[in-house]
C-alpha cells in the first residue's frame, strides 16, 4: 500500500470507528433494528452497557447526532477511493454520497427503519465532499508532479 493510499485508508477507517463509537454512545438503543447493539448486549449481559453509554457527555449539542451519517460517508470513502485518479475519486465519493443519501431518502418512504431528516442527508454530502478534498491532498504528489510535466506543453517545446 503506498504512503497516499495508506494515509488514506487510516483516516477513513479511524473515522468510521469513530463514527460506530459515536452511533452506540449517544443514539438510542433498538436491539430488533441494530445487530452490532445486539451482539455487543448479548455479550457482556451483566452490564447495562446502553446506561453506561448514555452516560457519556455531549459536548457537541445537537451536531453529534448527524455524525455517523458524515463518519460512515467521510471514511468509506477514504478507504476505497483511488490513491491519485480525481476521476475515480470523485466517482467514489460520489458514490458513497448517493448510496447513504438514499437511505435516508428511503426512510422517509418507509423503505428503510430509521426517521428521515434532512440534515442527514446534508451531513452525508459535506462527507463526500471533505473525503474528496482529503483524498486530493493525500495523492501521491510525485505522481501529480509527473502528470503535470509529462502534460505541460512547456515541457515538450523546443526551439
């Protein structure tokens, strides 16, 4: 893995689990709907592990609840975009964007459990869109520079 794409991958993964840590600690429980909560309950049975997460303070307000909507679009993105084509990156960021977007649009049809709202849609759009940003300043700059000299019609002049 290149020191770009490993960057990269690192970022976006650190964010996802950032964005798990945040939709277990300060989302409401509903074991039937949400497997992972399921699993981490029926694990440890002796602790009340909703109580003890809830417990957790909010320093963020009101933005902490559209976190894991930018987290999970911000570092899927990452981790599977393209090291140094823009093209392919914005195609995978793009694509993220739209998948969770549609989730929640299809929440609001019913399609999907869950409650729609449309800061969540906006939240998934500034992930995709920082994740682009991101994955452009991250790109393996030697490989920019070639691009640049190989494609310069300065470069191919001669007197």
């Amino acid at each position: 893995m290149a020191s770009g794409k490993l960057k990269q991958f690192t970022i976006g993964f650190s964010s996802t689990l950032v964005g798990l840590a945040n939709y277990i600690i300060y989302r409401p429980w509903n074991k039937e709907v949400h497997f992972p909560l399921k699993l981490i309950d029926s694990a440890i049975p002796s602790i009340d592990l909703e109580k003890l997460c809830h417990s957790v303070p909010n320093y963020f307000g009101e933005l902490i609840g559209y976190a894991p909507q930018f987290l999970h679009t911000f570092g899927f993105s990452l981790m599977l975009m393209d090291e140094n084509d823009p093209k392919s990156q914005l195609r995978t960021c793009a694509g993220w964007s739209l998948f969770n977007a549609g989730i929640e649009v299809g929440q609001y049809f019913g399609a999907f459990p869950g409650t729609y709202d449309t800061k969540d849609v906006l939240a998934v759009l500034a992930g995709g869109a920082l994740a682009y940003g991101i994955g452009r300043l991250t790109a393996k700059k030697d490989n920019l520079e070639n691009k640049v000299e190989t494609q310069s019609p300065i470069s191919s002049y001669s007197p």
